[in-house]
C-alpha cells in the first residue's frame, strides 16, 4: 500500500487497483512527455492520465451497480471530456439497459407520467402514459444540467430512488409504478450554481472533469464483458460486518452524518472487489470506496491522536507478571492476530478519505459554517423568484390570460380532456370540438433571477484609514469588472467623523467607480452605526426594486461616535450592537471583514449580532480581499 495516484492532484488510490503496467510518471501511456511550452507538462499529463483513470473506474462500478449505488455527480461543461465518459458509460452498460436524458426544465408529466392528451381527446377518457422516471426502470437517468434541476423535480427523483417507484396520483389517475435506477447528473454550473444537495446526497460518487483535455482520454482496461461478469459475481460478495464499521466510523471521522454514504460506500467496496472476480472484499476495496464515495462528503477533518502514537512505548499493554518474571506468555495472548491490524486499517482508510477530499473543499465550508444556521447567501446570480410574465417556465397553474400573461395551450388542453364525455352529453357539444370552460385555463409560471448589487460600507476613520482604504478601493475595482461580466452593480459607502455618505451609488460604470474612488476621504471618528443604518437602507431599498443585496463592511468594530454624533465608546457600542440586530431581522445578507492588524473579537460580535459572516483579514492587500469576498460568498 505504498503508491498511491493523484487524480486530483493529491494522492487517493491504493496501487491495488491499478493495472500492472501502472501509470508512468512521464506522461499519458504510450506518449513521451513534452517540456515544451507549447504543450502540456510532464506533470501536467500524469494528473490527466490519472483523473481520467479514476473517472473509467468510477464509470466501471457504476455499471457493476447502478441502482445500488445511486449515480454520480459528474462535474464537467459539455464537450469532449463529458461525451467521452458518457460514451465509456454506455459501452460498460448492457445493451438492453435503458438510458433516459431529462432536461432542465422537464415538466411533471413527462417526469413522473400523466394523462396521454392524445389518447384521451380520441377515446374521451383519461388514458394514462408513463414518465422519464419509470422508463428508465433498470437503467440510467441522465439529467442534463443538474444544476439548474428544479427542487420539485429534484425531490421527485430522490423520493423515487428511496421508495423504488413512482406514485401518479393526478388528473383522475391513481397507479404506483415499479423502477429503480442510477443518476448520472451532468453538472456544468458556474460560481455557486451546483447539483441539488437533496439529490447529490443520494448518489455515491462525484467526478470533476472540469480540467482535463481531450488529450488525456486513452484507452483503460475496463471492457462490457468484464463488468458483466463482475455484475453476476457482485450478489455473492460479502463484506462482512467489520468493513461497515470500518466506514460508518471513518465516515464520523471526518464529519458526514448521513447514513447513506457509509452504505453507497459498502456498496462500491462490493463492486470494486468483484470487477477484481473476488467474492470478499479486502482492504484495498474498502480504502478504495472510501477515497472514492467518502472524500468529497468530508465537513472536518479527523481529530488528532490524544498522544504520540508513533512512541515505541505507544499502546503496548503492560507486561504480565510471568513475562517481568522472565517466564512465557500466556498461551492465548495471539489468540485474536486481526485485532492488533484494526487500527492500522482504520488508519490507512483514513488516510486514503483524506487525501482524496477535493482541493479547496473543508476551507470553502470553514467559511460557510461562520454564517448563521440556515442561511444562504446569494451569489452573483442573485435571488430567484417567479413570475408571471418573463424568465425560465418552471410550470402552469389555474389563472385566465390578460395581457403580459401567457395562456399554456397545452395544460389547458390537458386539464380539459378528462371533462369532454360528460360536457358533450350535457350541452349537445359537437364531436369534432374540444369543450373549454373557463375553469380549464392554465397560464405559464416563469421562474427568473434578480439582479446582485454589492454595497461597500467602508469604515474611514482613524490615523490607518489610508491602508483600508487602499484594501478597499483595489477590491471594489477588481470585482466591478468581474460584476460588469455578469450585470451586476456596486455600490460604495463611507463612514467617518459623525455621518455615513454614499460615495457611489450602484453602479456597473468602472469610470463612475474609479473617480469616486480616487475621491474617497479619510479619517476622524468612527460612526459605526450610522454606517450600518445606511448600508441596511441603501439594501433595503434594492429589494424594494427587484435586486438582491450584498453588504460588505470592512471595519475593525472599535465604534466611538454614536448615533447622535456625540462621542462616546460606550454608547457609541450599544448604538451599533442595536443597527446590527435590526440589520438581522431585516434579513440582509451581509459579510464583515475585520480589518484590524489581527482578529478583533469586537468586530466578531458585532458580525454575530448581524448573522452574517465573518472573514478577519489583517495586513491583506487588494487582491487577497478580492479573493476572500469571492470565496466566501460563493462567486
């Protein structure tokens, strides 16, 4: 257990499953490694090889046991790399296995069934037809573009992967169709944009391809023929009991409650080990799944040792008085020689989960678990909200068309049909005719995005306010040009002496941004109240228009001038503590940086008291607060 692959650039696999030829270090198999600057690195090449090598893996188990493993989160934009583990997918797959592509926007019916309007216009009563969902019964759902998975589509598919069928209860119909399935839930989001964590949770791996090239996509060792076999050996694989606890209790180590990964990890320790044509799992198919199901799920890492574990003195039992005596030990001293190999397993299981956990990942949710529980921060794409008139159908619903409201012809139709034997017997309708009532209309739902606008309260006082002020201005230029990509705008308020003043107000103009930067004054006290009341309103009113805020304070918390103007620390403090409450009850998202020389526990309350997050960066240049700002809020 020596080796280990770096798929994503830091080790992960044990060299157990690696073909023996392995992975050489110059470069792709078969290919000399370029040090050109034209092309990749030698480095550069090994990574891709290797990534691509766990991605045919991860694609191997997978079709070993897709429903028992749920799916995979494949994090790639569209193109080769995605069409490439696409196609090994199906080249794995029985060819009798049905594949099913769900759009972003697929509605109810064509997800989980429904009434066939066709049908049931002809023959005059509700005739039913089945969904994605149960189509794909024995197969592989695809869902194209994860992220944008609605969250009644996406509690719809978690619902059936738990229960194994599809409930169609709607428009006159009543049936429970049986199917169980894998995901394969195609993620191309940007920025914070990812696969809904209802179903993400369900599915046992996740892949980032995001990196590779085409380049990196070489032959692998995996064939139909052997993951056939491997899926009738895989019933006849026993794990046994202590390859469970193993898992359940490295699955603790590093923070993830849910009991399904431990489980989906089991299961592909079960895989791995039949596509090896063995019927028990080993160590290396445990370290292996947990690298591979565990990692990416991980919130902490492991709690250090309590003592040096690597003392000779460490964990050996006290000698027994025949042995200080000089006399043997007891007979049944080795009585149990796999319980002295327990902890070393554990370790090395621990080790592989934590060396697989994605770069970046535990620092991104240090950061998030700052924010108050529950909260969710908006990012660039802003709050989503519906509407009637513009945006991303999401549905219809019972409503008369007027103007800017669009009639849905088809749900109309739909919610008629079921009523057209009973009205044409009533009321003499002819045959040839549809009958609609004004109870049948259906108008489209639109689902849209608001605009972001990023509001600066810059603290503007005191003899360093030249240093904070640089922080500030370097980062509010930085970010406007990210935010003029994406439409969004930026504002920039200071506060200083007795008043706060709203230098720039939002805006996507970087020549705007700049002059009123270049303008910005300095020093005086510090109205740290009067600067949090005019963010919250300056917020308040961008919510008023339709655009979500982001409040960014870049303050030490030392507020010596109250709300009145007069100085005072005392009450100057209560008067803050107090706009930083009304802050939170208005339900702003915010965030405070901590621009003291080193983490100031004022400032930490006062961002406590707001429920936003806190980010202390002391002596930080512009870059490295642009940076930070990104990170925390998602960007």
């Amino acid at each position: 257990m020596s080796g280990w692959i770096a798929p994503w650039g830091r080790s992960s696999l044990p060299d157990a499953i690696l073909p023996d030829a392995g992975i050489p270090e110059s470069g792709l198999p078969g290919r000399a490694a370029s040090n050109s600057g034209d092309g990749p690195s030698a480095e550069d090449s090994t990574v891709g090889a290797q990534t691509w090598y766990v991605a045919g893996l991860v694609a191997a188990l997978f079709a070993v046991d897709p429903c028992g493993l749920g799916g995979v989160v494949l994090r790639a934009p569209a193109g080769p790399v995605r069409a490439g583990w696409m196609e090994l997918l199906r080249r794995l797959l029985p060819t009798e296995d049905p594949i099913r592509r769900v759009p972003a926007g697929v509605s109810d019916d064509r997800l989980i069934g429904g009434l066939d309007l066709t049908a049931t216009l002809r023959s005059g009563k509700p005739v039913a037809e089945k969904g994605l969902l149960a189509e794909a019964d024995g197969g592989v759902l695809v869902l194209a573009m994860a992220e944008r998975l609605s969250p009644s589509a996406a509690a719809r598919i978690a619902v059936t992967l738990d229960s194994g069928e599809v409930a169609l209860e709607r428009d006159g119909l009543a049936a429970r169709l049986p199917t169980r399935f894998g995901v394969v839930a195609e993620d191309e989001g940007i920025a914070e944009e990812a696969t809904p964590a209802v179903l993400s949770e369900r599915l046992g791996f996740y892949l980032d391809l995001e990196r590779l090239s085409p380049r990196d996509l070489t032959d692998l060792p995996w064939d139909g023929g052997g993951v056939a076999a491997a899926r009738d050996l895989l019933p006849s694989v026993d794990a046994g009991e202590r390859g469970l606890e193993l898992l359940c209790g490295t699955a603790d180590a590093f923070g993830i409650v849910s009991l399904r990964a431990p489980l989906r990890a089991l299961r592909a320790a079960r895989a791995v080990a039949a596509l090896a044509g063995r019927t028990t799992v080993e160590d290396a198919d445990i370290e292996t799944a947990a690298a591979l199901v565990l990692a990416h799920r991980a919130t902490r890492l492991p709690a250090p040792p309590p003592e040096d574990t690597d003392s000779p003195e460490a964990g050996k039992e006290p000698p027994s008085p025949s042995e200080s005596q000089g006399g043997s030990a007891p007979e049944d001293a080795n009585e149990e020689p796999g319980r002295s190999e327990e902890p070393e397993l554990s370790d090395r299981v621990l080790e592989a989960t934590a060396a697989a956990i994605p770069k970046g990942l535990l620092d991104r949710l240090k950061l998030a678990g700052q924010g108050p529980r529950g909260a969710q921060t908006s990012g660039a794409a802003g709050a989503a909200k519906q509407s009637l008139r513009r945006g991303r159908p999401i549905g219809a619903q019972a409503g008369r068309p007027r103007p800017g409201v669009r009639l849905n012809l088809v749900e109309t139709l739909r919610a008629a049909a079921p009523w057209q034997r009973l009205r044409r017997a009533r009321e003499a309708e002819r045959a040839d005719r549809i009958a609609i009532r004004s109870e049948d209309f259906r108008v489209t739902r639109f689902k849209q995005r608001s605009e972001t606008a990023t509001v600066f309260a810059v603290d503007a006082s005191g003899s360093t306010a030249f240093n904070r002020l640089a922080e500030a201005k370097g980062a509010v230029e930085l970010l406007l040009a990210d935010c003029y990509v994406r439409r969004d705008q930026v504002a920039l308020l200071a506060f200083r002496g007795d008043s706060a003043d709203l230098l720039l107000p939002p805006t996507r103009s970087l020549v705007r941004t700049k002059r009123a930067l270049s303008g910005l004054p300095g020093g005086g006290g510090t109205p740290l109240a009067a600067g949090i009341d005019a963010a919250a309103a300056l917020g308040l009113d961008l919510r008023r228009r339709g655009i979500t805020p982001l409040l960014v304070f870049l303050t030490d918390g030392q507020a010596n001038i109250a709300r009145d103007g007069q100085p005072g620390r005392p009450q100057a403090r209560a008067d803050a503590e107090a706009a930083a409450r009304r802050l939170a009850a208005q339900r702003l998202t915010a965030l405070l940086i901590d621009t003291s020389p080193r983490p100031n526990e004022k400032a930490r309350s006062l961002a406590a008291l707001m429920q936003a997050l806190y980010l202390p960066l002391p002596q930080a240049d512009a870059r490295k607060l642009d940076a930070a700002v990104r990170a925390t809020l998602g960007r």
